[in-house]
C-alpha cells in the first residue's frame, strides 16, 4: 500500500515528539533572533536603495564611504596575481603544505615565528574562535567601550555575560575600571586598537599592564594597524595571554577574500592551529604568500591613505559645527551636533553614505567617513559643508 505524503509528515513529528527536539526549536529560535550580523552591518544595498531613491542618482553615482574599504589598492593587480596563482592549483588535492606556506609568510611580515600564527577566513571568525574556545556559559568577557560591536554580540551569543569599560574622556584606557570589575571567570578582554570608531590607537604599556595584572586574555584586535604607528605583536609572541588580531580586509584591500590571521605566544598558538587544520582554502592561502611577495605596492598605498586621512581631518576640523576625532585608521569619525541623524539623511539624498554611528558612550551621536579617494572625499567635504552651514 503506498504511503502517503501526509503519512511520512504524521511519521516524522511523532518521531520528533518521541526523540524530545523541543531544546533544538528553542536554539533554532534564538539563532534566529540573533540580530549582530557582520553582513549586515557591512552590507550597503539598504542604504544604496535608500540614496538612489532620495537623490534619484544612479547606483554608480552613488559614493559609498561606510565600511572602511581601501580604494586606494588597485583592484587591477590585486586581480593579476589571483590569475598568477590559479593557474597553477589542483584542487582536487588537499595542500597540508599550504597552511605552513602561510603562517611562515605572515611570519615574515610581522616578524614573528611561524608557529605564532593561526589563520583563519577574516577576524570575525578568529572573534568567534577565541570565543568558543575560551568562553563558556557563567563566564564574562569585557570590552571597552564604544568600540566594534561584534565582540558583545559573539559573546551573548556563545551564553555568557559581556559587560563594556567606558573609555576616558580623553580616549585612553581606563585600566582601573577595568581591573575592578573584572572577576576569576573573566575570560576574555577585548581591546581595538587603532579603535573601531574613536581611531585613537592605545598605548603599549597600558595593556601590557592589563596582560600583567589581569588573568583574562588579552585579545587586542589589529584590523587597522598599518594605518597606525604601532603593533603589539612583539608582546603577543612574548605574553602567555595576548592574542593580536589582524585582517587583510583594510589596509590590503582584501574585503572580499575574506582572509584574517592571529598572533599569540606558540604555547597558545599551535594547539588552536592544530585543531583548526583547514581555516581557509587553498586559493587564498596560496594567494596570501604571493601578494606578501608584493608587500611593497601595498605599503605605498597605506601611506597614500595616511596622506589622505591627514587632510580628511583638516578640512573636517574647519566645518563649522564639526567636533572630529584624529584617526589613526581608514576612517575619520565626527561629532556633527544634535543633528547627526538629520545630516546623515541630507547627505543620503545627496548620493553619499556614510556610516551613522548613532548615540556612543564618551563620543557622542557621531557619523563616520571611509578615507576614500581625493575626488570622493572632496565630493563629500564639498556636500558636508554646504548642509552645515544651512543648519541652525
């Protein structure tokens, strides 16, 4: 006798019934409410809709200056040297090879030895590494505050208690707060720097202090530092609980590779890499070593985006009404006034997005621009002066 599609459905929920899924609907549940997606976050094509419409300007016109790319890498070569290397894989082999190919040439660039480096598919994954494997339910993890806003996401996520350390009026650490509220199941301490949206970077000693006096981890994450002045990578090969974060996504012009890498002490290092064997494809490994072959072309373009960000700032500062922030990032972040949401909306009917940051601890409601091209920037100068000087 045949059976029924209904059946085989009446057969399956009282399956579920008998084997008690109840918990996996619930978890399924609370995934599905999970509202601190990086795509998201990076994600334009709202905002696109939203300046096409209001300024009735085509897509192409539209100048995106919202998620810290770098324009200043020529997407040209960066194509030429993917060609280069993808004419020689097979990947039909798995290339164990390649994984020690990569760590040993991220080595090189920071100065750090190989077994230091674990690798993964951008620094949001390394986020949700550290945290899965260190973070359990009952623990805390701390952050300062305003700063990227995945680590209290990844951390609620995972079950466990986050709780923020406003900055010092003057941006700095503050150490002693940090130091107070701390407890024996806090885990984890997560430092930007340079910071994500202030742009300050922080200073050596205090977080070396941190590492010293506090028995978390350290995780200090470095998504901008070759736009800044300095790295703690040396203390991360040196300190028992630092782990620095980098990624290619910013200063190599690599958003879309996905690619992002840690550095910590070896004894912290190796055990996390060697169950993490295969954290990125053999195409991207494989690319990595080749473009750190290059590694030149990209300085020159970071030192374009310093030259750049340094007359971004200037001509920010003389706007009437305009409170900027000095950055030592791709971004330059400002404090507009009351009227952040009001400016942030004139600059969308105009054709230009920037991020709008809303109401942050210490900073204010602030917007931040992207340090684009000197045509983009002046585009957006030009715009951002005309609509303050019509605000009351």
């Amino acid at each position: 006798m045949a059976v029924t599609e209904e059946k085989v459905c009446e057969r399956a929920c009282e399956t579920m019934r008998n084997r008690n899924l109840g918990w996996l609907k619930e978890r399924v549940q609370a995934l599905g409410a999970f509202d601190g997606s990086l795509l998201e976050y990076v994600d334009s094509n709202k905002e696109m809709k939203k300046a096409t419409e209001k300024s009735q300007t085509s897509a192409s016109k539209i100048l995106k200056l919202n998620s810290n790319e770098n324009f200043f890498v020529n997407p040209n070569d960066l194509n030429a040297i993917l060609q280069e290397v993808v004419k020689d894989l097979d990947l039909r082999v798995y290339d164990a090879k390649g994984m020690g190919e990569v760590r040993e040439a991220i080595g090189k660039y920071v100065d750090a030895p190989p077994a230091c480096i674990i690798v993964g598919s951008g620094s949001e994954q390394l986020i949700d590494l550290v945290v899965d494997l260190f973070v359990e339910k009952g623990d805390s993890v701390a952050s300062i505050e305003p700063s990227f806003f995945v680590y209290q996401k990844r951390v609620l996520l995972r079950g466990a208690r986050f709780f923020g350390i406003p900055l010092n009026e003057d941006l700095s650490i503050n150490k002693k707060s940090i130091l107070e509220k701390s407890t024996s199941r806090t885990r984890l301490l997560f430092v930007c720097s340079p910071n994500n949206p202030t742009g300050n970077e922080f200073d050596a000693g205090e977080i070396e202090t941190l590492a010293d006096e506090s028995s978390a981890i350290i995780v200090v994450d470095e998504a901008y530092a070759e736009f800044g002045d300095r790295s703690l990578v040396p203390l991360a090969v040196e300190k028992e609980n630092v782990i620095v974060l980098r990624t290619f996504s910013k200063a190599f012009g690599l958003a879309g590779l996905r690619f992002g890498y840690a550095v910590a002490n070896s004894d912290l290092a190796l055990p996390i890499s060697n169950i993490m064997p295969y954290t990125v494809n053999t195409i991207t490994s494989k690319f990595v070593v080749r473009l750190l072959e290059h590694v030149e072309m990209i300085k020159e373009c970071v030192e374009m985006v310093k030259d750049e960000r340094k007359r971004l700032v200037e001509r920010l500062d003389s706007i009437r009404g305009i409170v900027v922030f000095d950055s030592k990032a791709n971004f330059v972040t400002f404090n507009p006034g009351k009227n952040a949401d009001q400016i942030y909306g004139r600059l969308l009917k105009e054709g230009i997005i920037v991020k709008n940051l809303g109401n942050l601890p210490v900073i204010g409601h602030c917007l931040r621009a992207t340090v684009g091209l000197p045509d983009a920037n002046d585009r957006f100068l030009k715009t951002l002066r005309t609509i303050m000087d019509t605000i009351d």
